[in-house]
C-alpha cells in the first residue's frame, strides 16, 4: 500500500502500470509539445516573414492578417477544448492538437497562395490549441506534492518549450534564407514541420501517461470569474501586445537593415533568455497566490517591447531580447500557477482553457491591428510602442488580483 500510495503522490503517472515514469521526462515530452503548438506554430512565422512578403509582395496589412487567422483558429480551439474537456481527457487532447500541428506545419509550404496559407495558419492555430490548453493542466499534476518542484516544472514546461523553439529556429531560419535567397520560405516551413514529425514520439508517450486515471472534468466544479476578473483581464493584454514583437521584430530589423548574422544572434538570444527563464521565475511563483507575478512579467514584456524603437541599433536589440525573453513565457505560467494555487484539482483544466479562450480572443486582435498601423505611420515600430503601453496597462490591472 506505501508504494502505491507514493505511485500515485506522483501525480497519478502510473495508471495502474508496475513503476512511475520519471516525472522530468513526462515533463520534457509536454515540452515538446509547447515547443511545436507554441513555438514553431506560433513564433517561427515572425522569422519566415520577412521573405515571404519581399517574395509574394504582402502589406503589412496581410502579413498580420495571416496571424490573426492564426489567432482565430487560437479562439476556436480553446473553445473547443473547454467543450471536449468535458468528454474527453486532456492527453488525448493534447496528443491529437500535437499531431496536427506537425502535419499543418509541413502543408503551410506546399502553396504560396493567400488563401492556402490563411488556411493552414489557421488550422495550425485550432490545434495548437488544443495542446497548449491542456498542456499546463497535465504538468501540474506531475508534483502534486511538492510545490517548489510543481512551479519550477509549469515555467519548464512554457518557458523551455517555447524558449527552445525559437534558439532552434533563429540558429538555422535566417542563414538558411540568407542562402536560398526569399524565395525559400517554403522550405523554411518544410523544415519546421519536419522537426515538429520528429518530436511527436516522446510528447505522444508523455501525454499517454501524465494524465491520472480519473474522470474526465464534467464542469461541475464552478469558477469564481468575477473574483478572478483582474487576472483575465491582464491576461487579455498579453494576447493583445505580446504578439506583435513577436511578429514584426524581423520586419522591424529589416527597417533598420540589419544583416543576417544580427538578425539570429537576437533571435537566438531571446530563444536562449525564453529557455533560462523559468530558473529567474520560480521563486515568484512559489510565493505568490495572487496577481502579482502576471504583473510583473508584463512589465518585463512591456520594457522588451519598447525597447527596439527607444533605443535603436544593436544595444537596443540585444538589451530588448534579453528583457523581452526572460518574461514572455512565463504569463502562461504565471496564470497556470495562479489557478494551481487558488483552485480545486477538479476545476483546473476549465481554468485553464478559458485563461486560453480570453488570451486568443484578444491575440486575433493584435497581429492585423498592428500591422495596420505600420502601413499608416510607414513603420511598424509604432505598432511596437502600442504594444507596450497595453501590456503595461495590463500590468497595472493583474496588481489588482486577490488571492483566491
């Protein structure tokens, strides 16, 4: 009954099985899957492009809106993913949304027309949602017991995975374009996908076994949303300007005609910071039930996001990467702990997904918004400075969030 019982202190690993798989490498499969749905999916479009639209000669107008349709797909699938919660478990989920943002990634490189790739960004958006939705809900059940280890492991999971992306990507996208000249992009996703197929194997056995075996959640677990409505609403701002760095800095560098080499060292470097950044964030989130490390890390977002413009040139880029780099995960984590520490086990997945639901709302917002601003103004670094003021105003609303 002692080993049973310290099996199932492992946050339900086993089911049923002789002995736990190793909780740090369930962990490292749930990364992989943050680092497809969430990295590739999402950020390696901000390094394609700038040749994507010298080769197909976009606006920036269309180039944010081929994220907004990312980000609508976003909407649909967190959506769907409250709904399916209530039937299905979130390994499932979370293994169906990772295989189909490996195989969305690939066809994203077959069509260079407008309308394929609305298509595909879209259905890349509808299933990264579905893993990314579920992914926190199953990494917060790997050290139910232990909450130093359970914080460290949930900025893991979006820090890391996300962080890894986007070094990977940097380190080999650029100099690949650079070589192949604009008219390689397809190529660019080609590879992308290709990765993505080739992670599938350990995320697909993570998933299989990180979920405990219990029911299904069925909603009957109420959330207090009027009491959590400071920590949606900051939230909601990080959909809103997050996004937009993310996005437009290679549009920006190209602005200021930054070379190749400039261009995936600061990528690298934000991949790098994304990656280091859950070791800068734990002890916050292990002491703080309220709205305070979601504050705090839009404020590192906000200053990241400024940065470029108020400071032009290779200093400002660097100091901006490194700012923008050691926060932007850690909003997903910051919300998953909150809901960790102030909400039943029972009412997490629900939590968690509708955290999800307001931050792609407000993301379908960003991209096309912002590019439209930088075909008014004739830079898209005012697109920068709006993101900035939102975040920060964002932050300013999560310090008003209470322990629950």
């Amino acid at each position: 009954m002692a080993a049973s019982g310290t099996r199932a202190k492992a946050g339900g690993l086993s089911k049923g099985a002789a002995s736990a798989p190793n909780p740090w490498l369930v962990l490292t499969g749930l990364a992989l899957g943050v680092l497809v749905t969430n990295g590739f999916g999402r950020f390696a479009y901000g390094l394609i492009l700038p040749a994507m639209r010298d080769d197909l000669g976009w606006s920036y107008a269309q180039a944010g809106w081929l994220n907004t349709a990312n980000a609508a797909g976003y909407v649909l699938g967190a959506v769907a993913t409250l709904l399916a919660l209530r039937r299905f478990d979130a390994g499932r989920l979370f293994a169906w949304g990772f295989v189909a943002t490996a195989v969305a990634l690939v066809a994203t490189g077959l069509v260079p027309d407008l309308w394929w790739q609305s298509l595909w960004r879209f259905l890349v958006g509808l299933a990264g949602a579905l893993s990314f939705s579920t992914a926190g809900a199953l990494a917060a059940r790997l050290f139910a017991d232990n909450p130093r280890h359970n914080a460290l492991g949930i900025a893991i999971l979006f820090g890391s995975g996300g962080g890894m992306a986007i070094v990977l990507a940097g380190a080999t996208l650029p100099p690949m374009l650079a070589i192949g000249g604009n008219a390689a992009w397809p190529w660019a996703w080609i590879l992308v996908g290709g990765l993505s197929l080739a992670f599938l194997p350990l995320g697909l056995w993570a998933a299989r076994v990180a979920e405990p075996a219990a029911a299904p959640d069925g909603g009957a677990a109420r959330l207090p949303l009027r009491r959590m409505l400071p920590e949606l609403s900051g939230y909601a701002s990080f959909g809103l300007g997050y996004i937009v760095y993310l996005t437009f800095l290679s549009a920006w560098m190209a602005e200021q005609a930054a070379g190749v080499v400039q261009v995936a060292l600061v990528w690298v470097l934000l991949g790098a910071c994304i990656t280091l950044s859950p070791m800068l964030w734990r002890g916050v989130f292990s002491r703080h039930d309220g709205g305070v490390p979601l504050a705090l890390v839009l404020g590192g977002i906000a200053t990241g996001s400024a940065l470029p413009v108020l400071w032009p040139g290779l200093v400002g880029l660097v100091l901006s990467a490194v700012v923008f780099g050691a926060s932007v995960f850690m909003a997903p984590s910051a919300v998953t702990n909150f809901t960790r520490r102030n909400l039943p086990p029972a009412a997490w997945g629900r939590a968690i997904g509708l955290f999800t639901v307001v931050f792609a709302c407000a993301q379908t917002i960003g991209p096309w918004a912002a590019g439209l601003i930088g075909d008014l103004s004739g830079s898209i670094g005012v697109s920068l400075l709006v993101a900035a003021a939102v975040l920060a105003v964002g932050a300013l609303v999560a310090l008003l969030q209470k322990p629950l």
